[in-house]
C-alpha cells in the first residue's frame, strides 16, 4: 500500500502544471523594453483615447487627465477591459490624495492575484507587470496593507499595457520543469529505500 501511495505521489507532482509567473516591475523603460508592442493612455482631454480600452468601476473618473478612483479590499473595486490579449500591465500610481491606505492589489482575468501591492507610500511613481500567460482585463482591489485602513484612495496616469514575448518567470514565482525533475527524484529515491527495507 506504501508503494502505491508513493507512486501517486511521485506521477501527480512530476505533472503538476506550473503556475502562470508573474515579473513585478518598478522601472517605466525596463517595463517598456521587455514588451515588444504597447500603448499609453494618458487620459488627454479627459477621456480614453485608446480603441477598445474600457473600464467598469464602483467609483472611478477621469478628471484633471487622471484616472481617480477609490477602492476597498473585498468590496469597491475597479476593472479594466483591454483591447485585445495582452500580458503586460502598468502604470505611475499617486496613492497620497486621501493619505496611506490599504494598497492596491491586481487580479489577472478577475481571478489570478499578482503577488505584490503597489505600496500604499507611492506618490507617482511607476508599478507594473508582465505575466507569462496572457490576459484581457485587469482587477485593481484595495490591498491588504495598513490594517484598520477602510480604502484606498489614488490616481493613476500613463496607464501602460502592451505585448511581451516569452518572460521567464522569477524562480520565486514558478517552479521550473527541472525543479520538478529533482523533486520527482528525490522521491524515487525514498520510494525506493523504503521498497527495500520493506522487502
């Protein structure tokens, strides 16, 4: 019975597919430079200039050529509709109009949690993501940071979303086939010690 057990054990993780990885960027030009096509919307003239570009939100606007929302973790939220399938996303967050609050946290497709906030101190500066698999809409949610905090009040300009080729994942995010290989090892290795003692 051990050997069966250690056998299903060793063929479900061994095909365990990875999950989608994530790279955070906080560089506006290293964010551009791995996206082999992407747009800016700057919000000119108080509206979306980009075709297809939408957005569904409980209190967003654009105003002063700004998008100006309020978010809160679990309830308020906004989402973004992209043009087309895309695998980057990013932007320069102001996270001060209403003081430090909760963060911002993104979800891929509505469902998929991007690892890190955008830390509730910026004040304009530049957060951003590219992921390995691609998406069509973002979720921004207040984020889990300053406990006690009801929301999270920002802006955001120069909205960045574009096309990336093959992004390695960190090592952090996804585990890469051959680490699969040395934990399928590793455990034919035990399998096969407790098979002789128990012979």
């Amino acid at each position: 019975m051990k050997k069966v057990l250690w056998l299903i054990l060793l063929i479900t993780i061994c095909i365990l597919p990875s999950r989608a990885g994530v790279v955070i960027y906080t560089d506006a030009t290293a964010f551009q430079a791995a996206l082999l096509s992407y747009s800016v919307e700057t919000f000119t003239g108080n509206v979306i200039n980009t075709a297809g570009l939408s957005f569904s939100s409980t209190a967003g606007s654009i105003t002063g050529e700004l998008f100006s929302d309020r978010v809160v973790n679990g309830a308020d939220s906004t989402t973004w509709t992209l043009p087309s399938a895309m695998n980057g996303f990013g932007g320069y967050w102001d996270l001060t109009p209403q003081g430090a609050g909760q963060g911002l946290e993104f979800f891929i497709d509505g469902v998929t949690l991007v690892s890190q906030e955008v830390p509730n101190t910026y004040s304009g500066q530049f957060f951003g993501f590219i992921s390995d698999a691609t998406f069509t809409s973002v979720k921004i949610d207040g984020g889990t940071q300053l406990p006690g905090s009801i929301a999270e009040t920002y802006n955001v300009d120069n909205l960045t979303f574009g096309i990336a080729g093959t992004t390695p994942p960190p090592p952090s995010e996804t585990p890469e086939p051959a680490t699969f290989g040395l934990i399928g090892a590793a455990l034919l290795a035990i399998g096969a010690r407790s098979f002789r003692k128990a012979s």
